[in-house]
C-alpha cells in the first residue's frame, strides 16, 4: 500500500484482505458481516473502500441492481479489473466471467463504439435452473 501512497492501516489491510480472497465482487455489506465481529465499523469500511477504490487498488461496479460490489485489483494486471460478469436473475448470485472473445460479427458490429467499459451477462445459473 505504501507504494501507491495509502497508508497501511489495520482497517484497510483487512478490507483488502477480505476482497483477494473473494471469488467474485463482494458488497460493503457482505464486508460488514465478515469484519465488524473483528472490531472494524461499518463507517470505516466503507470509507476504505472508497480510499482504495481512489488509489486504483480495487474496482467498484454496479452489477444492475443499484448495489456497488468491489474487487480487488491485481497490481501486476490492472487491465483484468474490468471483466464481464454474470448475475442469476433468480438468487442474484454474481459471477465474474474472465476474459471473453468477440466474433467477428460482434468485433464488426461494436466498432461503432468507442470504447466498452463493462458487460453484464443475466440469466439463469445452473443451481436454479435445476430447481425450477
């Protein structure tokens, strides 16, 4: 942390912590349930979460739902912090899909755009696709 100028508080280092060894992006309250019986507050999460978000040591999306998830960035590998990601439109489980490749139709058709800053796949996954 030192390295990009934020200080290395227990707060941050926990919260950071938390976020590499999530799976996927995690909500400030799934933090919350997993630090406050450590001693940390909800108010100081979420600051240090908005501090890391700024020093570009973790990414902040917003999934469709109105709630920001965060995810830890690798260093070594910013470029991968902007991933697609699926969300069950059932439970409203979030997963992050790595990288993708366009076909050439697609490629063809997005050039167009300018730049594509996140895409977000919905349906359904395979636990409630079974269930039903």
């Amino acid at each position: 942390m030192k390295a990009i100028g934020v200080r290395a508080t227990p707060a941050r280092i926990a919260v950071l912590q938390q976020l590499r060894a999530a799976k996927r992006p995690v909500t400030h309250a799934e933090l919350t349930d997993l630090l406050v019986p450590l001693g940390f507050d909800k108010a100081t999460i979420f600051r240090n979460l908005a501090d890391l978000t700024e020093a570009e040591v973790v990414h902040r999306t917003e999934l469709g739902d109105h709630v920001w998830r965060f995810e830890a960035i690798d260093p070594r590998e910013p470029e991968k912090a902007k991933h697609p990601h699926f969300v069950c439109v059932d439970c409203g489980g979030v997963t992050c899909l790595g990288e993708m490749e366009f076909t050439t139709k697609s490629r063809n058709r997005a050039e167009a755009i300018k730049s594509i800053t996140e895409i977000l796949i919905k349906g359904h996954c395979a636990d409630c696709e079974t269930s039903k």
